[in-house]
C-alpha cells in the first residue's frame, strides 16, 4: 500500500514498500521449497495421499497449472516493473487488466494448491487451499484501498465494470467502494 504509507511515511515509502515486495518473494519462495521438500521429509502423522495414484495429482495440477501459468505471464508483460515492485510514475495498465482486475493473483495463487496436488499430498491441498483463499481476500481488499487512492476516480470507475478475477464475479461491496 505505497499510497496510503506515503502519507504517513513520505517518498520513502515507495522505496519500502519494494523492499516488503522483495521480502514477500523471499517467504514465497520458501513456502515453495518445504512444500517440494515434502516429499522427502514428510511429517508421517499428517503424510494423507492425495489420490493412490500420484499421477492423479500430477494430471490435475497440469491441468490447472498451465492456464495458470498463462494468465500470470500475460498479467506479468502488461503490468511490467509494477508487478516486481510499485512505481508512483505508473498508470493504470491495459492489456489482460481490461478483462480482470488482478490478474496476477488469478494466475499466481491457484499454482501453490497445484503445487501441493504435484506433491499428493491430501494436508497440503488442505492447507494451500486455505491460505489461497485467505491470502487473495485479503490481499485485494488492501490493494484495492490503496488503489483507489493511487489513481482515483478512475480507478473506482474501473472496478464497477471490470471483475477482480473472474468474469461475472464482482470483487466490491455493495456500495461500490
């Protein structure tokens, strides 16, 4: 939230807020390695095969990985640098971002279950699921805040008519805001 930071904070808080998104990568990044790890290291009381068949696991997650996959390299080359770190200089993008107000998170968020389907591990789809679900509410509830501020009324505009990730679903309260 640079916006709403740089209020309290001044221009630093651009500066901050990349270095929270670097820190962000770095837990991710973790997060993705002990759950590959899993495999190898499981804890035996919560080892609960997703599917007999590993390969259903496998199968699945291409399935659902793949277009996932997509949606974050196009959501990646139209919103450029700002999808590493926050630039003030930045406008709204175009692109995949007429379609869907987050694409990022519709193709990123998905990719940690299908991670744990890769690993078929029945604890992990439980747990990646969970955090999936919590993480993306949250996570767009204070963007979207923030994005409001950042650029206004044309922002507020946008998210009348454009949904947060899917078609048909209107991420917003009732009142708009």
């Amino acid at each position: 939230m640079p916006v709403t930071l740089e209020e309290k904070q001044g221009g630093e808080a651009w500066a901050y807020c990349r270095n929270l998104r670097y820190t962000s990568f770095g837990f991710a990044t973790i997060m993705i390695i002990n759950t590959i790890l899993w495999l190898w290291l499981p804890i035996p009381e919560l080892a609960w095969p997703l599917n007999p068949n590993p390969m259903f696991g496998i199968i699945a997650g291409t399935v659902i990985g793949v277009p996932c996959f997509v949606i974050l390299g196009i959501a990646m080359r139209d919103a450029g640098a700002e999808m590493s770190y926050p630039l003030k200089e930045t406008t709204m993008h175009g692109g995949i971002y007429k379609k869907v107000r987050h694409p990022g998170t519709l193709g990123e968020m998905p990719l940690y279950v299908v991670l744990a389907m890769f690993v078929n591990s029945m604890f992990l789809f439980i747990w990646m699921t969970i955090y999936v679900v919590l993480f993306t509410a949250i996570n767009i509830h204070f963007e979207e805040m923030d994005l409001v501020k950042r650029f206004g009324e044309s922002y507020a505009e946008y998210r009348k008519t454009t949904p947060a990730l899917l078609a048909g679903l209107k991420w917003r309260k009732k009142n708009g805001n």
